[in-house]
C-alpha cells in the first residue's frame, strides 16, 4: 500500500509539473490508503512497543504494583480498543450512500479502516498482554527497537 501510494504521489507531481494536469483520483487515492495503512499498522506497531507510552509511573514501583498498573493499563487499551471498534462500525454504517468526490466510492469502504483497525489492534494486544503485564516488555522484534525509535 505504502508503495502504491508513493507511487500515485510521484506520478501525480510528475504530471502537474511536465503537463500542467494531475491525475485527478490520484490525491483522494493516496489519502485513502494513507488512512488504511495507518489503521492496519497500529495494532503491529503496538505489539513491538512503538507506540508512545509514558512508562514512569510503573516503571519507578515495585514489581507488585507495576505489574497491577500495567495490568489496569491493558485492560483500559482493550476497553477502549473494542469500544472504537464498535461505535467506528456504527459510523461506517451511516456513512454508506455518501461517495467520494473523485472516484465516487462508498466513503463507508474508507471508513471501514477503523472499526478492522481497532480490531487488531486489540488481536495484537492480546498477543502480547501476558508478557506486557508480567515484565513490561513487549514482543521481540529485530527490526523495531523502540528505545531507538523514540530518540529520534
């Protein structure tokens, strides 16, 4: 997605700066995929850490009580993980006789990132919650440190 859309960017620019014309679906494609890559890459970039969290409170306690806070921290993560899911459904459902200007598709099929979004992110939550709650680490990664990505 991340490809295609950096495509239909560079060829959008190309067009406008050579012809003068731009593809005229092509900045309403790249904003649809730029949502529906966010909402699908939140629930991997929760399971490796990524996210920004504030640690201090339970990473200054003793093991007892950071393991209650993180344990009250995922159950809060899963409430609200499921409760956006449900209400962003509800929303994609209004939202299914309106259609986007350029290609005239159901915004509803746009909108349908949130409620998939917001469940995986609660899947990936799931993954990883037994592990999160009993030494606040998250799954291993190769690829993402988050210490590294949070210094930049």
């Amino acid at each position: 997605m991340l490809l295609t859309m950096a495509c239909i960017v560079f060829a959008n620019v190309v067009l406008r700066y050579t012809t003068g014309e731009s593809l005229v679906w092509g900045e309403e494609i790249s904003r649809q995929l730029m949502i529906w890559v966010t909402f699908l890459g939140a629930g991997m970039v929760l399971r490796f850490g990524g996210h920004v969290a504030v640690d201090s409170l339970h990473a200054g306690t003793q093991p007892p009580l950071a393991r209650a806070i993180r344990a009250v921290i995922v159950v809060g993560i899963g409430i609200f993980c499921l409760v956006m899911a449900y209400f962003s459904s509800l929303y994609v459902w209004a939202t299914r006789f309106q259609t986007t200007a350029a290609t005239e598709i159901s915004i509803s099929w746009i909108y349908l990132a949130m409620p998939v979004g917001f469940v995986l992110l609660f899947v990936h939550l799931l993954f990883i919650a037994r592990r999160f709650i009993a030494t606040g680490q998250y799954a291993p990664s190769d690829e993402l440190d988050p210490d590294a990505a949070a210094s930049l």
